[in-house]
C-alpha cells in the first residue's frame, strides 16, 4: 500500500489521499447558485454584484495547476484502464471491485492500481455527472502516470463544470435537472472569501440548513 500510496502523490492528484470521509453535497445550495449562475460572464449574481468563477478558484479549491497541454475528452477515452474495465458494466461498484482484486493479488500492479484510483477520483470528484454507468472520461492520459502534471487539469474541471451550469441553467423551468461538475468546487467557491457573500444571500433566500466540508 506504501508504494500506492508513494505513486499516487507523485500526481496532480495526491490531494484526494487525505480525504478522509465522503464530502457531503447541499442541494439546495447548488440550486440557488444555478439560479444565480450568469452563462455569458461566467460568474454569479449577487444583487448588484456579479462574482466570477474562473479557472483560479478551481485551484484553490482542488489545488489543481492551471496551466499545460488542454485535455481532450474525445480522443482519450480507452487505453489501459479502459483494457483493465473491458467487458464490464462500467460503474463505480466495478472501478472498487477491480481496484481491490490487483491489490489484493501477488502481482506487481502498483500502476495499475494507481490508473484505476484517479479514475476513480475523475469519476467521483473531478467529472462527476448525473449517470450511474460511466462514459467519456479521459483514460489513455492515464497511460503514462509520469506525464500527468504536463496536462492542465483545472482548465479541464474548470470547463467541463462551466458548460454543465450553462446547459442546467437554460433548463431551469424543467422539473428535473442534472447538473454534472464538481459541486464540491461550487460549494468551497460559495464559502471563499470573495464568494462570502453569495453563500449567506442563498442561505437568506432559501433558508437552507447544511453541513459543509
């Protein structure tokens, strides 16, 4: 597990290994800031004010760099992980299951194992979405552990959350929404200091009870 662990904080994504417990979501919080959320400036209504949301709060948030070769969500979908996920129904039941059997076997699949845990992360933390199977996750990035911190990935979180606010917040008037992204970044952007307002307005507007982490 030393040697998981060693590999793993060798990443952009070392962060993760200290979360501790699930983090909790506050729905109507992410709500209220999908009804405040302004498409064309990328940033939320407060009264008079609007508060932007850019790649920079992802960084904070994540501790994620904003800067290297952008992510291309089309043309890295299979490599390894998707080889060591074929044939398989594709949730994350499955991702924990395979995860436990190569560490559990005699073989050496320090790697591996690591491919399949910041899958797992893109899945549950990074670029969540609404859907119990998963699709159209970058994998093949995955191939080479050592290059990872060339890609720019809070650009890549930054934009895959961007465009999903947009598209719920022109479906607002439906009865049901999907809003994928990482609401765990929406939920420490409403808590941020230059955000701080924006979370008490929500919480005054809707009277909203929740827990935060």
């Amino acid at each position: 597990m030393d040697s998981h662990r060693a590999r793993i904080e060798d990443t952009p994504f070392k962060w993760c290994l200290y979360m501790r417990k699930p983090l909790q979501i506050c729905n109507p919080l992410l709500l209220e800031m999908l009804k405040r959320w302004l498409p064309a400036q990328e940033s939320f209504r407060v009264m008079q004010r609007s508060i932007p949301f850019t790649c920079v709060d992802i960084c904070k948030c994540l501790g994620l760099g904003v800067v290297g070769l952008d992510v291309d969500f089309d043309k890295n979908v299979y490599g390894v992980v998707g080889g060591l996920l074929k044939d398989r129904i594709i949730i994350v039941e499955t991702v924990i299951e395979i995860i436990k059997s190569l560490v559990e076997s005699d073989s050496d699949e320090v790697d591996n194992v690591c491919r399949l845990y910041i899958f797992f992360c893109f899945v549950v933390l990074y670029f969540p979405r609404n859907s119990k199977t998963i699709s159209n996750i970058p994998c093949s990035i995955l191939d080479d552990i050592d290059r990872l911190s060339n890609y720019n990935w809070g650009k890549a979180v930054y934009n895959y959350l961007v465009k999903s606010l947009s598209r719920e917040f022109l479906a607002l008037r439906q009865t049901e929404l999907c809003l994928s992204g990482s609401a765990t970044v929406l939920q420490v952007h409403s808590t941020s200091f230059n955000s701080y307002s924006l979370f008490v307005l929500c919480l005054k507007c809707r009277n909203i009870v929740c827990c935060l982490v």
